[in-house]
C-alpha cells in the first residue's frame, strides 16, 4: 500500500512515521521549507488529558500521554535523545475562589479515573519548583505524569525516522486540492503535479476545510477571528538562570521552559487580543511581563522578547476528528485542538486503520461522520477555554 501524507507538523509527521513503521510506502508533502511551520510551532507543547470531562476525550488524551512516554523510551533504547520530551510534570496551583472550586472537583473526577494526580503543599511545591512563588494559602496540585515537548524538535525526529524507513519527505510542495480515483486518491499541488496514492491522510491542520472542499466533503472548523477560541497568544521571555523545570499553571498565568533557557509563558485572559490579521500590540509584553514576575522569586523576572500570535486547530464541536471521510474512504482525516498530545498515539492508531482496515475502539466517538448534514453539534465558543471539552 501506497499512503500520501499532507502536513509535516507533529501529527503529519508521526502518522508517516508509523506507517513507515509498518512497511507501507509513504510520501509526505509539506508547504512549508520545514516541518512544524504552522500550528505545531505555535502551541504551549503541554501533553496532559487534563481539562477533558467526557470519559471518552480524556481516555483518548490519556493514551496520547502514554504514547508520548513510549515514544522516547523507545528512542532511548534506540541509543537516540528524546531531547525533544520534558517528563517534569505538571504543577497547578489556585488562589482565586473560582478556580479553586474548579481544580478541587477536577482533581477528585481525575483520582477516580485513576489519571495520575495528588495534592501538595505550598511549601512541598516550592521544594520541588523553588523559583516559584507559590502562595502560602493555595490548592496545589502535581500532575506527575503530564510532560511538555518541543514540537519542531519532535516532528523533525519523526520525520528522519521516518526517512529512515524509506519515506519520501518533500519540503516545499503545497497541496492544494483532493480528488478521489477508482484505485485510491490524487493530491493536486500547487506546481500542478498530482500525486496518487491508495489512500491520502490530511494532516492539513486549519486548512483541512479547502482540501476536501473538492471532494465535497467537509470538516467544520472554528475559523481563526480576533479573540475567538481558535486564537491565542505567547510570550518567549529572555535567556534566563529560572531553575522552572516542567510546566506550571496558575490563576492568571501559565509557564514552561522553551529551548536556549527561556520561558515560553500563557495568560489566557490576554487572548482576547489575538488577531489573525495583526501583529500583536507591543505593550503586551509589559502584560505578559507582570503577570510572570508575580508567580517568580528569587530575583527580577526576565524581559519578554517575542509575543506571537498562535492559531489553534480547533474542529467545530471542540474535539478530534480521525477517520475515513464517510462517502470517500481513500481519504482519512487527522485533526485535533489536542494535536501535540494526541500525535505519537493517533498516528499509530492512524497507520493501524490504514494497515489492517480494523477500526480503533480509542477512535469510536471522533469520526468525521459526526458532521454529517443535519447532525447538531455544540459549538465551541470564545467563553470556552480550550481543552476544556
């Protein structure tokens, strides 16, 4: 069998490296001159099934969260450095009354799952953070498990793997249409060479909708708009000695290192000012800036030197969508908010279903079938924070 890959982010990236995996022959196309160009390389990389109340989405994340483990195990193995994979965990803390309400009811759900989460004290999460702040009177809460990852360094280890392998990487080489043949599928790129393959996996991210429109087929996406959920903002601070070594979330601010020793750093109240059609406001930073140096001790918090404006891939009701298009099965779908999760585990899973033609129990309730004509879905709207549907 024969697979054409559409997009080298992360998702685009595992799925050819576990067909290739399996001794399918792949070709991968990629717009951009390099992997991880798009939402990959814009994303806060926290791997976590966390914020996900429906048993179904959260058992999905959880598997993702394995995966990520597996996979740098394997490397290491491998004799490679998983130096794309931080394994730190994930320290939440709350003050505000609100959020306090929500981490408590969050922290008992998540213990009777079974997802891996205990409670600390202030003083016992300074220990394990010492740079941190934390307040004397906070709910605090470690996530051991949870981990966050450099997504260029990820997708670029993956697609060498899969090059390894004998998968065809091509930089540079934009698709921009689909059309189905008797024998499989064509992808018609912008140079105008058409490539056919027996079945074409769209990893196309947030231009999943234009591709199947020739077929069409459609994916409802949340269409980036200034302040919507599908926008949000980051901050890289300076080079900095922070000693903060996995992710953190708080009240008003969320942290994580980011490679050359900086800080990549979230405040989700400022998203309201993401645009997709302007750079972000330079006095953002002196936000981005307050809310950190109030969450870090031991010395004058770093200077922020970019803000970016990042685009979530986010489908319409808020969750995955994997699968073959329902009325064309030469084409299967990999779209998800949850993309630097979920990757590692919906590309194998991907590559199973293509291998072998027997469906994924993990994959039951995220089928493009889902958007069928007629069918409602809610929407997901700004007031949502992401991930948590």
């Amino acid at each position: 069998m024969q697979c054409l890959v559409i997009g080298a982010g992360v998702m685009g990236a595992a799925t050819a490296a576990a067909l290739a995996r399996r001794g399918v022959g792949v070709t991968l196309v990629e717009a951009e001159p390099r992997a991880a160009s798009g939402t990959s390389g814009t994303s806060f990389a926290w791997v976590n099934a966390n914020r996900k109340p429906r048993p179904d989405y959260h058992d999905l994340n959880a598997a993702g969260v394995a995966a990520h483990h597996e996979l740098a195990r394997r490397a290491r193995d491998h004799g490679r450095d998983a130096a794309w994979f931080h394994p730190f965990g994930h320290l939440e803390w709350a003050v505000d009354p609100r959020h306090r309400a929500e981490l408590r009811t969050r922290v008992g759900r998540l213990m009777e799952r079974g997802y891996p989460v205990r409670w600390l004290t202030p003083a016992e999460a300074r220990s394990r953070e010492p740079r941190l702040r934390v307040p004397a009177d906070a709910d605090v809460a470690l996530f051991p498990e949870e981990a966050h990852c450099d997504p260029a360094a990820l997708a670029d280890a993956l697609l060498a793997e899969a090059a390894a392998l004998g998968a065809d990487v091509r930089f540079g080489a934009r698709a921009v249409g689909l059309t189905e043949r008797t024998d499989g599928a064509e992808a018609v790129l912008a140079s105008g060479e058409r490539l056919h393959a027996d079945r074409v996996v769209c990893c196309a991210g947030n231009g999943t909708p234009a591709l199947l429109a020739g077929l069409g087929a459609t994916v409802p996406m949340v269409a980036p708009a200034r302040g919507n959920a599908a926008m949000g903002l980051l901050a890289v601070t300076a080079a900095t000695d922070s000693g903060v070594r996995g992710v953190v979330t708080t009240d008003e601010v969320n942290l994580r290192p980011w490679p050359g020793g900086r800080l990549l750093v979230q405040a989700l109240e400022l998203d309201a000012a993401a645009d997709p059609d302007a750079a972000p406001d330079p006095a953002l930073g002196a936000a981005f800036h307050d809310r950190l140096a109030a969450v870090l001790a031991g010395g004058p918090a770093p200077g922020i030197e970019t803000v970016v404006t990042g685009r979530r891939v986010l489908p319409a009701d808020g969750f995955t969508v994997a699968g073959p298009l329902d009325g064309h099965p030469a084409v299967y779908v990999l779209v998800s908010h949850s993309g630097v999760t979920l990757a590692p585990l919906l590309g194998a899973l991907a590559a199973e279903e293509l291998d072998t033609g027997r469906p994924a129990a993990l994959l039951a309730g995220f089928r493009p079938g889902r958007f069928a004509a007629g069918t409602p879905f809610p929407p997901v709207t700004a007031a949502r924070r992401p991930g948590e549907q």
